[in-house]
C-alpha cells in the first residue's frame, strides 16, 4: 500500500496558454522538491513531461504528462498539459483527474487565449481554481496592471496569497502575514482582502472575524477550502521558474490549501442507461467499491497501450478484476502503475485519489469508467464538452498496401485524442482542432507507425435537404425474357423535423394491399440509399419525412430489388419537385485581435459571407469578435488571420448550423454533379 492516505493527496492540472512556463515550473518543482537534480531544458528535450519525439522537435507540449512530489508530508500530482490551442482537448480531458487548475500566466503576455478557455473550463467543471504568475524576474513587466487585468477579466475574487518582493527575487506571504515589504500593494491590505474573502462563505466565521475575535489561518482551512470549492476564492500566486523563486510558498500553500480528494467536489458519475440514467454516489473511502476514471490512453513503445486512470472510490492492487463501464467482461489488472514522466514504476496498490495506469488492456478507451461491481451497471462520467474539430485534411496512401496500417494507425490516434475525429466515406478525412494539430499527428503516423499519407483539402460536409411537399412515382420493368422484374412506387415527400437522431421517418400509408408488406422494407432501403447519396448534389439528406401511399406489384415479376429501383427513382423524382436545397455547414467563430485590427476583420468576414454577432473589449487593448461563417470560406483563415494581425491573432471555431447555400453556389454545386447509374 502507498505510504500516504487519500488526505495526504493533492492532484493538480498545471494548465494556460502556450508559452507561460508551465513545463519550466513543473521542472522547477521537480528540482525544488528534491525529485530531479537539475530543471531540464526544453530546447534540448530533455524535460520530465516533454519526453515524445514530437514534442522534444517542436519545444512545445503537445499532450498531458504526469509527475508527482512529495513535500511536507503530501503527495502531490501533477498534470503538464498542452497550452497551444491546438491542444486544448488534452488539457481538457484532464481535469476529471483533479480538485485543482493552477492556470499559469506569463507575467509579460498577460491573459491570452487559452487563458480564458481553462479558466471557464474549470470554473463549468465545478474544480477549484489557482492562477500562477510565471516569470516574475521577466524585464519590463507591470505586475500591479496585470493583477489588475485579472481581476478584471476573471472577478474580483481573484487575490494574492503573495506578493513578490526585493525587485522579485522572493515572495512574501499575505494569508498568512500581515506585515512586510513587498514590491508593490500593501501586504497588510493584501492580507485583510483575502481573509475577508475567505470568511464571507462561512456566517458564523465571518461573525467572529467583524467582533474582533482572531482568526488564524489554521482555523480558516476549511473556509477557506470552502471558498475555493464555490469559485469565491481564486488565489493569485507568483513565481519565477527560471529563477527558482516563489517555489517553495508554492508548494506549502498545495500542501495546506489546496483540497484533498476528500473535499473537491463531487464529479457527475452515473450508471443505467436512457431514461433509466441516475446520479451515482459515491465517496472516496478505500474499503468500499471501485470507482476509476480514464482519463488518458496513450501507446507506449515499450510497454503497449496504456490507461492512466483516476481512483475516485475503492482500493486497486495488481490482483483487482474490473469491469469497464458497462460491466461486460472483467479484466485482471496485473500489473499497475504510478507514471513520472516517460517513467513506469510499478506499485502494489492505488488508493482514492490515486492517479495510476494499466497496461495492455486493449478494450480500455478514453473516459471509461473502470470499477469491481457488476451490479453499477453501465457506470459512466457525465458527457464532457471538447472543442468540436472542424480543420480538416482528407488522406490517401502514399504506398499501395500501407491501407491496414494506416486504419490501425488512425484508430489508435483517434483513442488517445478527444478532439482528433475520423471520417470515413468518398474519402478518408481527419479532422482536428487546427493546421498544427493535424500536422502532429501525421508525424506521429510517420514516426511511431511507420507510415506516410499525401493530404489533400476535404470535400465540405454540405447536406441536402428539402423546402416543400411533393409527390414521386417511378415503374420499374424489366423484362430479359426470363423471370421479369417489375414495381411500381408512389411517394410523397416533406421537411421533417425530427428532435434528435437523423432527421428522417418513413411511413407506410399503403392501403389495401396495392403493395404486400413484404415488399415495404424494399421501398425503405432504396429511399435510405437515396439519402445517403444525395439527389441533387451528390451529398446525404436529412428533414425529410417519406410516405409511400400507393403502388403496383406483380404476382411474378416483382422482387425486392425491382421496388429497391423504383423507390430510389420515384424518390428523386419527388425531391426535384420539393424545392430542393443544399446545406453548407456555418460555424461559430471567435476571434481575439487588436483592437486596430478591427475594421481588417469585418471587411474580411463580410468577402467570406461571414457575419459578426457582437463584440467585446478585453485588457490589452484586444478585441473578441463574435462571428459566423461558412466552413467552405475558412480553408486558409488561420493563415490570413496571422497575416492581416502580424501573427497576434487568434481564433477558434465550433459547429453551429446548416444553412442553405446562396443559389449561385447551389448552381455550382449541382451542375458538377454526376450520378451513378442504378444498377437493374
């Protein structure tokens, strides 16, 4: 068994935009709590977290990795996760693992992008929150602006637990103290801000503090965990990685601040399924029933597929049989480990609040749920928002024969990857978060399993649809002097607009049997060929309700494939009489430059019929615009985007709708079209 408890735990996603110092701080950590004997450097590839080839080329962070301390008798785990917006989705997966998000801010960049997306992740998420100042010893920064900025952007509940202090070479406590110098503010001020923070969540604490009595920080803990439980507290800490200073304050405050997984709040498990889903209860006590979240699938070269997994109730050992989610088939854990870095050392147990993996379990996919009781049922975490992947490259082998390695290899990726999604039709299509996210990942193909693709623009996802009713009919005969084929189909089209699923219902109003029930399913297959296909532009149909009111048989001649054929005919007949349209996928956009760069950016949405829903000003003299726009008008805009910005521009985009194409475009579209022959 470990030699710590559930309460000596502390588990934390170190997460904010690229370029902040988060791998740089958790080196520092790592040095500063005696684990390594020197940070590594990330220009040389030779930090714990940054250890994949891709990311060692890139000196950036491109997926989560774990480390774990020990100080002042705790254990503490630490997540590094991506900050490129590219990322995101492994920063994101995450925070299930965590009580805390320490977000790092780079003293001279200030608030950026990723910034305010894991900020609002983790405040949705319910996860306490800390925001870490890095690189305090940075030139020309105004750190009581940006505080400032802070408090701004986020609410005035974000305090300073510190301040730095002699020209940022060292911190100086403010929870804690009430006197001191400091390099700006008033450590006496900073101090009664943040206890009167603290208090105010509590009416018998808050009253003992206005009588005067004394509270002293060992008395305010569980206030004070309890502030930053609801968001009424999120501490403002500052460091410099590189000059290893405010590291150790950081650390104590982890140890006697941070929540233990006995005190963050509850994450959404449920079990059951459909209408029968509800609320599991749970609580993180080792003596009762697993409860496991996989939160991380990764492949290891050396050891195969590994599931990093958060312990959240119960007790695992190398002897444990799981189940995985729907508690199917069990599974014998044999051998389990702890992970530091590319690092797998094997342990005997995990206890609640224990992060821990497992190896070569291939049926383990990323969110499962792992526990040891069959009567949880289908036991699952509550869906968890990602960033819907809209950039797109549609792929093709670049050696005949690599097919079946390619798939294994698209698969595997699409396991590890939340946000990292794959089409398979006309074309195979990847699809991601951005350029750079799809460009790691065809690396990893080419270095980790040894295959190469050539890439090409994806087709868009247009859809067709239908604006009115209409009538079809189609009569199929045929006659080759043997058995005949013959069916007759009348339908009847109409928008359909269905609340969820695919938009589509077929319904049988034949009477009297001009056409026998055998024959029905017949008529539905050629209708769902037809929606698959497209009538018009070659692409799938959706809102379309299809009733087949009348027909003819005959006693030898029909067949089901005879009504297959005319059911695809009669209904095409039907659709290019019900005001047929084309759909083209609109997205919604938000995108965060100067505030000079304004008028360049609506006149550039407006040429890609794009429109702006609203705007807002932000610190930094930067503006978010609110927009949305067609996917087809955005192949390139990231790189248009750097262009008109000089590279200080930044957006991201999410599925909205479908609308209906301008008719020019819909002209285009239809004409390239070339339908294939039904086969008699």
């Amino acid at each position: 068994m470990p030699k710590y408890t559930t309460t000596d735990i502390r588990n934390l996603v170190i997460a904010g935009h690229a370029g902040a110092g988060k791998t740089s701080l958790v080196e520092a950590l790592l040095v500063r709590a005696g684990v390594i004997g020197a940070p590594g450097d990330i220009n040389k590839g030779t930090t714990v977290c940054d250890f994949d080839p891709e990311e060692k080329e890139h000196q950036h962070s491109l997926n989560s990795a774990l480390a774990s301390i020990d100080h002042g008798g705790v254990h503490v785990n630490l997540i590094d996760t991506p900050g490129m917006p590219d990322f995101l989705g492994h920063a994101l997966a995450a925070f299930p693992a965590v009580e805390t998000v320490a977000v790092v801010i780079d003293a001279h960049a200030g608030i950026e992008m990723v910034t305010r997306k894991i900020m609002e992740a983790a405040a949705e998420r319910k996860l306490c929150r800390m925001i870490v100042i890095n690189k305090i010893d940075h030139d020309n920064i105004d750190l009581p602006a940006l505080v400032e900025q802070i408090r701004e952007t986020f609410g005035p509940q974000c305090l300073p637990i510190n301040l730095p202090a002699e020209g940022g070479s060292k911190v100086v406590d403010v929870f804690e103290h009430e006197s001191g110098e400091a390099d700006f503010s008033s450590i006496s001020e900073a101090h009664t801000n943040i206890v009167e923070q603290v208090v105010e969540v509590d009416e018998e604490t808050a009253m003992a503090y206005l009588e005067g009595e004394e509270v002293s920080p060992e008395k305010l803990h569980e206030v004070f965990e309890k502030a930053l439980r609801e968001g009424h507290l999120i501490p403002i800490c500052f460091t410099s990685a590189a000059k290893m200073v405010g590291l150790t304050e950081l650390l104590d405050k982890i140890e006697r601040l941070m929540p233990n997984p006995t005190e963050g709040n509850p994450r959404p498990f449920e079990h059951g399924e459909g209408e029968n889903v509800e609320a599991l209860t749970y609580e993180p006590d080792p003596s009762k029933h697993v409860i496991a979240h996989v939160f991380k699938v990764t492949t290891d070269p050396f050891v195969g597929k590994l599931s990093v997994f958060r312990i959240h109730q119960g007790t695992i050992t190398k002897d444990s049989q799981l189940y995985i989610g729907d508690a199917k088939k069990p599974f014998k854990v044999g051998h389990l480990f702890k992970l530091h870095g590319k690092e797998h050392k094997e342990v005997d147990a995990g206890v609640p609040g224990d992060i821990c993996a497992v190896a070569k379990v291939e049926e383990i996919q990323f969110n499962d749920v792992l526990h040891d009781s069959i009567a949880h049922g289908h036991v699952h975490l509550k869906a968890m928002k990602f960033p819907v992947p809209m950039a797109g490259f549609a792929i093709e082998s670049k050696s005949r024969g690599d097919e079946q390695k390619i798939a294994k290899a698209l698969s595997a990726m699409e396991a590890e990857d939340p946000c990292f999604k794959l089409e398979r039709g006309s074309e195979t299509v990847i699809r991601g978060l951005g350029d750079m996210h799809l460009r790691v990942l065809l690396e990893k193909m080419k270095n980790r399993y040894n295959v190469e693709v050539d890439t090409h623009p994806p087709k868009i996802a247009y859809k067709e649809t239908i604006g009115g009713k209409a009538e079809g009919h189609h009569r199929h005969k045929k006659q080759t002097g043997g058995a005949g084929q013959f069916g007759e189909v009348y339908l009847r089209v109409e928008p359909y607009e269905a609340e969820e699923g695919e938009g589509f219902e077929f319904v049988n109003d034949i009477f009297g049997g001009a056409i026998p029930g055998q024959f029905i399913p017949a008529i539905e297959k050629g209708v769902r060929q037809m929606l698959i296909e497209g009538c018009i532009a070659g692409y799938p149909m959706q809102n379309v309700r299809v009733s087949v009111y009348d027909g003819k048989y005959h006693a030898v001649d029909s067949k089901e494939v005879a009504f297959v054929t005319a059911a695809r005919r009669a209904f095409a007949d039907a659709v290019s009489k019900a005001k047929p349209q084309v759909l083209e996928p609109v997205v919604d956009l938000e995108i965060t430059v100067p505030e000079n760069n304004m008028g360049d950016i609506a006149g550039d949405l407006s040429s890609k019929r794009g429109r702006i829903m609203g705007s807002e000003n932000i610190p930094g003299g930067m503006i978010v615009i609110k927009a949305q726009a067609p996917l087809a008008e955005l192949s390139q805009y990231q790189n248009q985007l750097k262009s008109v910005t000089g590279g200080q521009g930044s957006y991201g985009m999410s599925f909205s709708h479908y609308e209906a194409v301008p008719p020019q475009v819909q002209q285009q579209l239809v004409s390239q079209f070339k339908p294939k022959a039904d086969e008699d």
